[in-house]
C-alpha cells in the first residue's frame, strides 16, 4: 500500500484475490471519482481510516495460502 495524494495504491488488479483489503481497494477507486461523485475527501478519509483500524484488530493466522514452505 502507497500513499498517493491522500489515495492509496494497494496493488490489487485481475488475477490478485484479497478478501480482506477489499474494503480499502473499494475506497482507492473512491479517491479516483471524488470530483464527479457527492462525497468530500474527508469523508472517504475517514472511512479508509475506519477500515485501516478495522484491519489492524483482525488476527494474522498462519501462512498466506501459496506460500513457499
């Protein structure tokens, strides 16, 4: 994940399944359409630090699936 102008950059496109960041991956495309659409920067701000915290409680089990052993 890279900061970009108040966006994020995660790195997810075809091929790549990541569940649990869908949610900022969802936000990233927010950041792109903020002046077409009806919500203020602030606003998808703090929804993407809603779900950065919400993804810091989440427990790390285990290897990622594919992982070399």
């Amino acid at each position: 994940m890279h900061a970009r102008g108040g966006g994020l950059i995660l790195g997810v496109g075809a091929g790549h399944e990541l569940p649990l960041v869908e949610g900022l991956d969802n936000l990233d495309d927010e950041y792109d359409v903020l002046e077409y659409g009806d919500r203020t920067q602030a606003e998808v701000d703090a929804d993407v630090t809603t779900e950065a915290l919400r993804l810091a409680q989440h427990p790390c089990t285990g290897e990622p699936k594919g992982a070399p052993i």
